[in-house]
C-alpha cells in the first residue's frame, strides 16, 4: 500500500497547467483527456 | 457559510463574465441536437423536467451561425440531449462535417446512453471527426444503473456494456458519467473497480443527483402513460424523489470512491473526478471543471433546436434562455444578454457571498445552478458543507492515506499558506538534525514592529531558516512566539519552519494585522499522523480555556522546495480572532492564549504514538 500511494504522489507531483487555451468542462460531460505516464 | 477570517477578493476571479476574457478562453456551447428527445426514459431526467418541446434536430445552419457569432473566439462544442444519436447518422456526419469546418471550434465531444453506439456510428465519428471525445452514462453496475431504463420500463444497463465493450475493441478512450444516487451509495469499491474494469474507460465522473426539490413526475405527452413514467410516479414521495441524494451523502460516496482509486491503484487507469479537480485546486493549478473554476454560466451556452439560445442548461429553463440564435450577431449581443439575465445576476450574487470564504481559492464557488436550487429551498449551508468536506477530505488523502474514509481529523482544515517555499528543504531537515553540519550566520533584523527577517522590516519578507543547533536560534525567534515552538521543537521532537508571533501593525494604517502561526514540517508520513494526531489532543484540551478574542485553527498546507521543486505537506498552527472579535481585542487576549496553548502541546507530548484523533475523526 504505501509503494501505490508513493506512486500515486509521484503521480500528482508530476501535475502542470499546459492549457495553450483554457477550457470550461460542463458537468455532465466527461472530459476524457487523460490526468496522467499504458 | 462558515465564519470567514479572509481578505475579500474580486468577484470576477471566481465568476468571469464572458467580456473580461478573450482569445485564449473557450466559450463552451452545448447542441441540444434533438432537444429533450431520447430513446430511453431514466427516472431522474433532468432534461425532460424541463418539459419543452423535443423531436426537430439542430441545423447545420445553426452550427454556422453560431461560428461566425463566436468568429474571435475558440469554441468547445458538445453534442448533447436528450439523447444526440436519435438526429440519425446523416444528421450527426453533416454537423460533425460543419464543425470541423469551423477552425474556432477547438474541441468536440459527444455524450451518449451508449444504445445506439455500433461500428457503423464509430466508423463515421472515423471519417467525419477523428478527435471526437466519447462520454456515456453509466451509473457503476447493474444495480447502480436502476434508474436508468427504457419506455418500456426495462434495464439499458446490459446495452450500455456492449457499447463499452464495442468501443474497448475499437481501442477509443472513453468518458464515464456516474450518476451518485442511494442505489450506490456504500458501495463505493465495487463501483469504481467494475467501472474500472472497462478497458475504454480512462475518465469516471461522479455526479449528484441533488433532486429533493423534485416533488411531481414528468408530464406525459400524449395519451398513454409509458411504464418508465409510472415507475417515476412510484419513486417519488412527500419527501423528495427515492434517487436524490443529500449533499453529505455525495461527499462521503466521492471520497470513499477515492480511497479505493488510489489504494486499488485505480488511478493508473483512469481519471477519477471531481477528485482530480481537487487535486488540482490543493495544488494551485487550473481545471477545466467549471464547478471549480472561474469559467462558470456566462462560459456555457445552450443551443436547442427551436432556436433558442440560453446558459448552461443545468439552470432552470425558460428563465435561463437569453435570445433566439437569429436575434444575436455578435459576441458582444451575447454577453448584453448575460448582463440583462435576472437569474445570471442571482447566480452571481450568490458567488459574492463566497469572496470571502476561507476555502474560495480551492473550492471555486461550486456550480451556480445547483446553488441557486439549495437557496431556494433555504438550504445552501448544506452544499457549502459538501465542498468543504470534500476538500478536506481529499487533502487528508494526500497526505494520511492510511485512514479508512471518514476518520481523518475533523479539527485539520485545508488552509494553504501562499507564498510558502524554502530554499532547499531537504537540507534544511538534514541540517536540523546534524548537529556538526557548519552553519552560516543568520541576517537578523528587527522591524520596530518586532518583525524578525532579513530585512527588518514589517510584511512578509525572506528568514533565514534556522535549526535549533544554530548559534542564533533563539534570537532569530519571535519572543512571543518563543513558548509555543519550543515545545514543538524540544517537547514534540518536530520541525518548526516558520513562525510568527503576530502582529498589529496598528501604526501602520492600510496594513492588515498578522496573527500568530507556527508551521510545523514532518519529517515524514507517520510523524505526520502522529503530530496530526497530537494538534487535535491539544486543540482539544485548549479549546475550553482559551481567552474569548482567540480561536485555534489547525491546517493542512505545502511548502514548496525552491531548488527541486517538491512539495512537502506540512501542519499550521494558527491563533485568529474568535468570530465576531476585533484585532485589537485579540492582541489584549494573545498573552494568554499563547500560555493555554503551550501548556495544552506541552500535555500532549506524552500522547501515545497509536493514539486515535481526539475528535474521533470526522463528524
């Protein structure tokens, strides 16, 4: 457990803002871009 | 709206009028292809709630108006209902052709009950928009999919799993939309492992089902009265519909839901929101979630087929309706219209009472449409709790991972400090445990406010970072302050990286007071625990005798490492004015608080390192 929750900080650590044009998602639309390195 | 010690901010960095951005924001507009028309007939659609009319399809025509309204601006487009499928397939490859004409529409996506969906719809989506993003609707399992049924009363739930696994052959990646209702509530693992279990699915968004305000069922049109529609006449009671859920019972489901996400390593395959938005929030980054966002109602319009043109169609519908698309010509005959709407001026007055909220910069001010439900009902406190839950809750996670959901302290509040950074934070904790390691003098100046920094002046400016092996470490302390980080440091065995013992600055007009604080650094995961643990012991025996101006607050925030960049979690300890106190009756009081506080850390020292929260966790 604490090798997945290492990981998974790793993980966000690794979290930008990269948007060259920001962009609102409305709720009922799951945005399907991907958070994060099969 | 909880007591808020916080310096207002402008309303426009929490609700952006469309007028106050520009080329690089999209405006996001949703096509009602075919109104409220579906093939199938889920009990809690809030789309037919609307009772407008149905059955005619969205124009290409429409789609070009529209394109040369927004000439200067990028467009994402959704493709929505209803259900977008039933305009047909030579509709749909027409629309998806106009829009990729478009060069301002920038992104489309479709979202569907995934019924219809087969190789031929995929083949063309192929031809006619490559890019084109794929959400369905799926409510977890079988179980969790009850609502969601056909005219003639039946599950779509086993059609909905073909259309997945078409789609995880066809390699797509798709979007998951779950609705949160009592049919999942509890059952959070197996939801996300089975929704997970899906090769296409990289995004599960949990949404809520906030409908007690629903009191009637869905007018039928036409004579006969389909099974699904006395199925909804069943599900709702005195008391509110059988699939809403409270605002308490979504923020529990989303955080146990993320306790399974990242413990089952979940989060390797998909995307979990709104815990990603979270996520982002804590950090300080942006998200394209509009909940949490400045990016709210005048950033999404609704198109139906009737022409009419309107807000995020989550609002109530005729009043969020703005113009007819072939009254308007420009951006700017839009944004009037926004400017004219009564029921966007409520949306923003309600955002106004969040300027000052403690938890604003992470939270976004939530979604106006269902806010502005809540307050009708008298009931907005409730979902103002909810985000604050799920905000705590999400930030417990990131740094106490261990603890089932639900039983992370009650008393640590998500309270992020910015600017908060260090040179090189490794070496500083290397440091302050070596006593051998040479030190360099430290630049010691005293403001005449008795600020201690390098400049000697009031504010906030640079601090050398001592250690208690430096030669200046009591000297480079506030003496006010001195107490409390010596318990810390000598009692608790715990790194202090910052302390202030507060400020009045009553000479200095304009400058507003600095209250007392001590962050405290952990050196790892399990001093963190065991510190958390010990804060909320002494908040706990302080609580009682502290003087009447001073109230303790314990929060969780990061500090950064200027040279690699990492962020280390760290625990804040702060002594503000109780609500309803001035500053100067919380200076008169200060001497004695920093007294009860001290004694209180000083008697739980001695708490066993596998001692519980005193607060018995959440509430």
């Amino acid at each position: 457990e604490d090798k997945t929750f290492d990981e998974f900080l790793e993980a966000v650590a690794t979290l930008r803002d990269s948007d060259t044009v920001r962009t609102t998602a409305h709720t009922s639309n799951a945005a399907t871009e991907t958070w994060l390195t099969q | 709206m909880p007591v808020t010690r916080t310096a207002p901010t402008d309303l426009e960095s929490l609700y952006a009028p469309m007028s106050s951005t520009g080329l690089d924001t999209a405006v996001s507009v949703i096509l009602k292809l075919r109104g409220e028309t579906c093939d199938i007939d889920c009990l809690y659609c809030f789309e037919k709630r609307k009772e407008s009319p149905g059955g005619a399809r969205i124009s290409t025509a429409q789609v070009h108006r529209l394109g040369s309204i927004f000439s200067g601006r990028p467009l994402s487009v959704e493709l929505h209902g209803g259900e977008p499928l039933t305009a047909g397939r030579e509709r749909i490859a027409e629309i998806l052709d106009a829009l990729a004409a478009q060069p301002n529409v920038i992104r489309v996506s479709l979202q569907t009950n995934g019924l219809q969906l087969d190789d031929a719809w995929l083949d063309l989506f192929e031809r006619h928009y490559p890019e084109l993003e794929i959400g369905i609707s799926l409510d977890g399992d079988a179980l969790g999919n009850s609502w969601r049924v056909g005219y003639d009363g039946r599950p779509t739930y086993p059609r909905v799993v073909e259309a997945l696994e078409l789609l995880g052959r066809r390699e797509r990646r798709v979007g998951v939309i779950c609705a949160v209702t009592p049919y999942v509530l509890g059952r959070a693992s197996e939801v996300m492992e089975h929704l997970a279990s899906f090769p296409a699915v990289t995004t599960v968004s949990l949404v809520p089902c906030f409908d007690a305000a629903v009191t009637r069922s869905t007018t039928v049109a036409g004579s006969r009265t389909p099974t699904s529609r006395a199925l909804q006449r069943r599900a709702i009671g005195p008391t509110g519909p059988a699939w809403a859920v409270t605002p308490r019972q979504y923020a529990d489901f989303v955080l146990e839901a993320a306790h399974h996400w990242v413990a089952d390593g979940l989060f390797r395959r998909a995307k979990l929101e709104p815990v990603v938005s979270v996520i982002r929030r804590l950090r300080g980054l942006q998200t394209r979630s509009c909940h949490f966002s400045e990016l709210k109602c005048d950033h999404v319009l609704t198109l139906y087929p009737d022409d009419r043109l309107g807000s995020c169609d989550e609002l109530p519908w005729p009043q969020a309706g703005l113009a007819s698309l072939g009254g308007v010509h420009t951006e700017a005959d839009v944004a009037s219209a926004q400017g004219g709407s009564r029921l966007l001026q409520q949306a923003r007055s309600l955002v106004t009472k969040c300027t000052t909220c403690d938890y604003r910069d992470t939270c976004g001010a939530g979604c106006p449409a269902v806010r502005l439900r809540f307050a009708a009902a008298g009931d907005e406190d409730a979902y103002c709790d909810h985000r604050i839950r799920l905000i705590d809750g999400v930030a417990a996670l990131l740094t106490q991972p261990d603890l089932p959901p639900g039983a992370s302290c009650s008393r640590l509040r998500w309270r992020p400090v910015r600017p908060n950074n260090m040179h090189h934070v490794s070496a500083f904790l290397a440091r302050w445990d070596d006593p051998t390691v040479p030190r360099s003098p430290a630049r010691l100046q005293v403001s005449a406010n008795g600020n201690i920094n390098t400049v000697g002046l009031p504010g906030v400016h640079e601090a050398d970072d001592l250690d208690p092996h430096h030669p200046q470490w009591y000297e480079g302390i506030e003496p006010g302050i001195r107490p409390v980080v010596d318990v810390l440091t000598s009692g608790w065995n715990t790194v202090t990286y910052d302390s202030c013992q507060g400020h009045a600055y009553a000479d200095l007009p304009g400058d507003e007071p600095r209250f007392l604080s001590v962050g405290i650094l952990p050196r790892d995961r399990a001093e963190y625990a065991r510190t958390a643990v010990r804060l909320c012991r002494a908040a706990s025996r302080a609580e009682s005798s502290l003087p009447g101006a001073c109230s303790l607050v314990l929060g969780r925030s990061e500090l950064t490492c200027r040279t690699t960049g990492r962020i280390y979690p760290t625990l804040d300890l702060h002594l503000m004015p109780a609500a309803g106190t001035t500053s100067a009756e919380y200076f008169e009081d200060l001497a004695q608080a920093v007294h009860v506080l001290t004694v209180a850390l000083a008697e739980a020292a001695s708490v066993p390192p596998s001692s519980p929260c005193a607060c018995g966790g959440e509430q």
